[in-house]
C-alpha cells in the first residue's frame, strides 16, 4: 500500500520555542490499485533538517550573493547544450574511510548506500555496499532540458547534493534524545557537493 501526508503541519507547528519541531502523524495505506480500500497504517515522525526562518534566511542570502538573470546564464552557457534536450550521466565509484560518529552504534559492518536527486526525476539510491571502503559503479544517465530553471539550479544549489547512509545502522536506547533530533541516529554518515558549473560551461566536461 501507499500512504500520502501533507507537510504542511511541519510549518504550522514551527515558531521561535520549536523552530524545527518534531511531528507525528498515523497515516492510512491505500491499495495503489483502489484507494478507497484501506491496507493499514503507517505511524511516522517528520522533521524539518533545518529550522523554516533558517532556510528562508539563507535562500535570501544566497540569492543575494549569486543573483544570477537569465542573460547572463546563457552567455555563459556552452552553445552546444541549447536547443535541444541533454543526457546527464552521473557515476557513483565508490566511497573509502566511512566511520560511525556520535551515538550511531550497530554490531553490523558497516552498509553504505549514496542517495541523490536530478529536479524532474525520481530519487536515486545505490545498492548497499559492504564496509568503510565500498565500490558501486552505479551509473545513471537522466534526460535534463538544460534551460534558465535547471541553470538556476546548478547554480543556486552548490552543485549535485550526494548523501551517504548506513543502512546497518542501529539506534540503541538514549535517555532524553530525540531520535529525530540527531540525523546521524537515523543512519546518515555524510554529505557532499559536486558544483556542476564546469559542464555548464563545457559539454564535453567531466
């Protein structure tokens, strides 16, 4: 079954006591083939990662710093990514020296996985590696319109936003710690950015 829940909640409940509360919320699941059947219930907690005025905050700060207007994004844009649309490949080698931080605790090795996300196409996960070194050689290409929006987003966004989680990752009882209060309980072990400037300027950049 398949479960749908407005975040709206997340901004209703946001103020200066709980700039970045912790929401739960008991879910119906619905047959994808019949929604008006019910299949049970998902009970989840939500948390906004950054406080609402926060980020607000720094998108007005970053578009302050890197106003950018269309003009000048196709001036700077290689002639040959226009017109037409463009096959984005994107490959996840492999990650090398992970280790679990803080109260991230599990008799498991470790097992790595890389999430990451293309505006227009679903996310991506990686298979599951094995331990602190893993290889993957996953590849994906994604079909990408390369106009002022996804300019806009190379730019604005500090590049292609990979995050690395463990999925052997074990929370085991912490008085008084929210568990959604600390990301790294809920299995993530680091992130990383790859400005995606260069093959703005150049198609045949890697």
């Amino acid at each position: 079954g398949k479960a749908t829940q407005k975040l709206a909640p997340l901004l209703t409940y946001a103020n200066s006591d709980q700039p970045s509360p912790t929401v739960c919320v008991l879910a119906s699941l619905q047959d994808p083939r019949d929604t008006d059947v019910s299949v049970g219930r998902i009970r989840v907690k939500l948390r906004l990662r950054y406080p609402v005025a926060e980020a607000i905050e720094e998108f007005r700060r970053q578009a302050g710093i890197k106003e950018i207007d269309g003009r000048r994004l196709q001036q700077d844009l290689d002639p040959a990514l226009s017109g037409a649309p463009r096959t984005l490949n994107v490959q996840i080698h492999r990650v090398c020296g992970l280790q679990r931080l803080g109260l991230q605790q599990s008799a498991k090795p470790l097992s790595p996985y890389v999430f990451y996300q293309i505006p227009g196409h679903p996310p991506v996960f990686t298979r599951t590696g094995d331990g602190a070194s893993a290889a993957f050689n996953d590849v994906r290409s994604f079909r990408v319109d390369v106009d002022v929006d996804f300019c806009r987003w190379a730019e604005l966004g500090g590049g292609l936003h990979f995050i690395v989680f463990d999925d052997a990752a074990e929370v085991k009882d912490v008085p008084h710690v929210d568990a959604l209060g600390d990301e790294r309980l809920l299995g993530l072990m680091g992130e990383a950015r790859v400005p995606l400037r260069r093959l703005l300027q150049d198609a045949h950049a890697v």
